[in-house]
C-alpha cells in the first residue's frame, strides 16, 4: 500500500511539472519595462482616463472591436508615409530595424505580448508610422485631413497618444524617423513631437542633447519636474488648512511665473505695517484635458519612478489646499488657477478624486512649507492683526478716524507727561 501511494505521488508530482511547464508565462524584464498596464486601484475611480477611444497604439490595446476603424486607416497612412518623396525604398531597412529590436521593445511592456513575431513586427510598423505621418501632417498644416483639422478629432487623438498604456517606446518612433530622413531639410523628431503635443495649456519642453525619455508620458513628467530637485525622505504633507483657511489668518497667496510648475515656495513679506507669509504657486491651467494626462503621469510615476513621486507630492499639496469650491475660487482670484473646466466644485473634485488610491511617501519639497503654514494658522495673534487690519483699515474713512483717534490719544499722553515734570 505505501508502495502505491508512493507511485501515485510521483506520478501527480509529474503531472504537476508539466501542467507548470506546458502553461507557464514568460515574465516581464522589470529593469527594462516602462509601459504598464495601470494597476485596478489605480484605474477605477475614473477608468476612461486610461483607455483610448480613437486609436490603438502598442499591444495593450491591441485587437479592440471598437477601435478598428482606425486600424484601416493606419494601412493608408503607412502608405502615404512611404510614397513620400523624401523616402527611398525605405521599408526593408525599417522592417530590419524593428526585427533587430524587437526584444527590447517587447521588454519595454510590463505586461507580455502573446502575438507572434510577424504579427508584433507589422503592429510596430503600423502604429510608429502612423504617428510619423501624422505629424509630419500638423506640421505641414495637411488641410485635407480631418484628424487635424477638425479639432475635436484633433484633441480625442492627442490625448490617446499621450495615455500611459498606448505607448510605443521613444527610441522607436525617433530611430524609424531618423532612419528615414535622416540628412533631409525637415524638423528632427522633437520638433516634430513638440509641435504636435504643444497648445495654449500644455507644452513640453524640448529635450537636452544628453536627455532620454522612454516614451510621451515621461516626456510629460520630464517636462513637469525640470530642474526640480530629486526628493530625499524627510516627511509628510498632513493636515494642511485649505486655501481659504489660510487666507483668512493672512496668508497671502501670489501666482507666480517660474520654471517649473512644482516649484512653490512661502516667503516673508511687508504689507503696510505687517509682515505676511505669501505663499507663491506657479500659475497652473485646469481644463478638460487636464484630468487624463494628469491620471496617466502619476500612474506612470508610481509604477516606474516609486521612489521618486515628485509630482505626485505636487499634486498632494495642491489637494490638500483645495477642500472646496470656495478654494478654487480664491485661488482663481489670485491668478494661481485658470479654469477652463466650467464650474470651481468640477475642478475641486478633479483634484480629490486624482489622489484617490494614490500612494503617498515622504516629500522633502512640501512639508517644511506645510509646518510653517500650520504654525502661522495656529497662532491666534496673526489672525487677530487681520482682523483688525480688515476692520479698521480696509475703509479708508474708518482707518482715518482710527488714526485720527490713536493720533489723539498719544498728544494727550505727551500733554500729560509734560504737565508732570514741568
């Protein structure tokens, strides 16, 4: 009996290390991946922020029934692309090209492909020629094609372009552009890039000589955090007033033009006779776009930069300012916030529900700024010399007679003390 129960064990034993063997995954290279499938948590508060719905680009979203459509189109523009004069017989060396990297660009996704190698290959093809042609469309103002000049389409299709799951890795798009017309008279790829993600809200900086981006999403996030210090742990950005809070124990609030959108900082002013904390926040444009590409660049941070969330912590502190409507408000009166979006309770929920399921970490940017915000609401003295500054100064003719009355009181104190020693 024990016999048999042995040969029974080796034998579900063996059946176990084929089943593993015959239905075990390859798995990602997580040093080299840095497109990602955005983790549920993540995603469910507002999943459309996430998913394209006019065009695929890579093979997250590969396949889609409601995004086919396009997938014909792609075919006419590769062709247009290719009969470009600029471009000699250049598809054999661009299908060389990507046959060559493949395994890098397979290796940039989180998440493995099951397409096979010729079907991986033409998908490259298509998606990265696509976005070629239809930049160098922009560019070149091609009044005959509708994704340009009708601005809606226009619009659907930059933000999918720039949504942190439909990416193809940069050093593709710009080796196929580079390998094609290279030594030409055109734009180089930046350029090109540049001009077709930049408008009145959201530009991207061009990128230094030594400076690599691994696709448009970390572009963004370049273009965010330049020349912002990296974070080294120092604490938390708790408990901080709201706007309005702050503003009435006199905290004055200044738009400012710097830079760098995350570089806030509080400093000491004269007013009158006082001096006031005036917290200074780079001027930052709310739109109808502002919440996806904001969604897809924190997502992005905290799967691939986790030890490194500075714009995350940016958008922590601005949470923390914005409770309400009346936040916004104040802060669109100071010139800090441009809301496009419509009305200040949409653009007071977009900020709470970004942080939604967001990981928080250590800043050393943001809560130095908070403690001495915090310190100066908690002290009952600064809110007592703004209520008086706006009880007896704000009205001219009230403030006169104060003066007026505390002029009076001196004279007659002087009048008193000469009496008594002379």
């Amino acid at each position: 009996m024990e016999m048999n129960a042995s040969i029974a064990n080796k034998d579900l034993a063996e059946k176990v290390v084929i089943d593993i063997e015959k239905n075990l995954e390859s798995q990602p290279d997580v040093h080299q991946a840095c497109i990602y499938r955005v983790p549920q948590k993540i995603r469910s508060p507002n999943a459309e922020a996430f998913t394209p719905t006019l065009i695929s680009i890579g093979p997250l979203h590969n396949g889609k029934a409601e995004l086919a459509n396009m997938e014909k189109k792609k075919k006419m523009y590769v062709k247009s692309f290719l009969e470009r004069k600029t471009i000699d017989k250049a598809l054999d060396e661009i299908l060389i090209f990507i046959k060559k990297n493949e395994e890098n660009i397979r290796n940039s996704y989180a998440e493995i492909s099951r397409l096979e190698s010729l079907d991986y290959i033409m998908m490259v093809l298509y998606d990265a020629i696509f976005i070629l042609e239809i930049f160098l469309r922009d560019k070149f103002r091609d009044r005959s094609d509708l994704l340009i000049t009708i601005d809606a389409l226009k619009d659907t299709l930059r933000l999918d372009l720039q949504l942190l799951e439909n990416q193809l890795p940069y050093f593709v798009l710009e080796g196929i552009y580079e390998l094609t017309l290279v030594g030409l008279y055109v734009p180089t790829f930046m350029e090109l890039s540049c001009s077709f993600f930049t408008n009145s809200d959201h530009d991207l900086n061009p990128l230094a000589p030594v400076e690599i981006v691994k696709h448009f999403i970390d572009w963004r996030r370049s273009t965010l955090i330049k020349n912002h210090p990296k974070e080294e742990s120092e604490g938390w950005i708790n408990d901080l007033p709201c706007a309005m809070k702050l503003h009435e124990s006199g905290v004055k609030f200044k738009s400012v033009e710097r830079e760098c959108l995350l570089d806030i900082k509080l400093e000491k002013q004269k007013q009158d006779i006082l001096w006031l904390n005036e917290l200074q926040i780079p001027h930052f444009n709310v739109n109808l776009e502002t919440e996806h590409l904001l969604r897809n660049i924190l997502a992005f941070e905290q799967c691939h930069y986790p030890s490194d969330i500075r714009v995350c912590n940016y958008i922590f502190f601005l949470n923390r300012l914005i409770y309400t409507e009346k936040d916004v408000d104040l802060l669109v009166r100071k010139g800090i916030i441009s809301n496009t979006m419509g009305d200040s309770a949409s653009v007071a929920n977009m900020f709470t529900d970004v942080c939604k399921y967001m990981h928080e970490k250590k800043s050393s940017h943001y809560p130095k700024i908070c403690e001495e915000l915090k310190e100066h609401y908690n002290n009952r003295w600064n809110r007592t010399k703004i209520a008086l500054r706006r009880a007896y100064f704000n009205n001219i003719w009230r403030g006169t007679t104060t003066a007026a009355f505390i002029l009076f009181l001196l004279i007659l104190i002087q009048t008193c003390i000469l009496v008594v020693f002379f």
